[in-house]
C-alpha cells in the first residue's frame, strides 16, 4: 500500500509539474508572439505602403499612357474622316472618268 501511495505520489507531482511547465511555456510563447506580432506589423505596414506608392506611380503612368492613346486614336479619327471623303472624291473622280470615256468611244465608234 505505501508503494502505492508513493507511485500516486510521484504520478500527481510528475502531472502537477508537467501542467505547469505546459502553463508557463504558453504564456511565454503568447507573450512572444505578441512582441513578434507588432515587429511584424510595423514591418508588415511599412511593405504596404511602399507597395501603396508603386503602385500609385504604376497607376499614373498608366494614366498617362491612356491619355497618349486617346490622343493617337482622336488623330487617327481625324484622318480617317479624310481619307474617307478622300476616299469619296476618288469614286466620284473615277465616275466621271468613267463618263468621258463613255463619250469619247462614242465618237471614236461613229
């Protein structure tokens, strides 16, 4: 029975000891991670901004570069419309073309 005891004994101290190394190590990891956490933060957020500011820069070339191509396409619409007209006169030029040849094989036939 006394060795019973002692086996209980020792079972309760090693349990005892074991639950307060386990409370200990969690308060000091939790102490840790919070200490790490705010470095981490701090760190976290100085990446952020200056990922902010990148892509701030990125977004006004881009900005830039859309204006540049609704220049380029308003010119290219610009000539287009003479071309087109260009376009137009050259049917009409060919038409007329068309006529006097038309006339002059008829005297040239007689």
């Amino acid at each position: 029975m006394e060795e019973t005891a002692i086996r209980i004994f020792w079972i309760t101290v090693g349990a005892t000891s074991s639950l307060i190394v386990g409370v200990f190590t969690f308060i000091i990891r939790n102490a840790i991670s919070k200490n790490a956490t705010k470095e981490n933060i701090d760190a976290k957020t100085n990446l952020l901004e200056k990922d902010i500011t990148h892509l701030t820069k990125e977004m006004e070339s881009c900005e830039n570069k859309f204006t540049v191509l609704h220049k380029r396409i308003s010119d290219l619409r610009e000539n287009s419309k003479e071309i087109y007209v260009s376009k137009e006169l050259f049917h009409q030029t060919i038409k007329q073309l068309n006529e006097k040849l038309d006339t002059i094989l008829k005297f040239v036939e007689r």
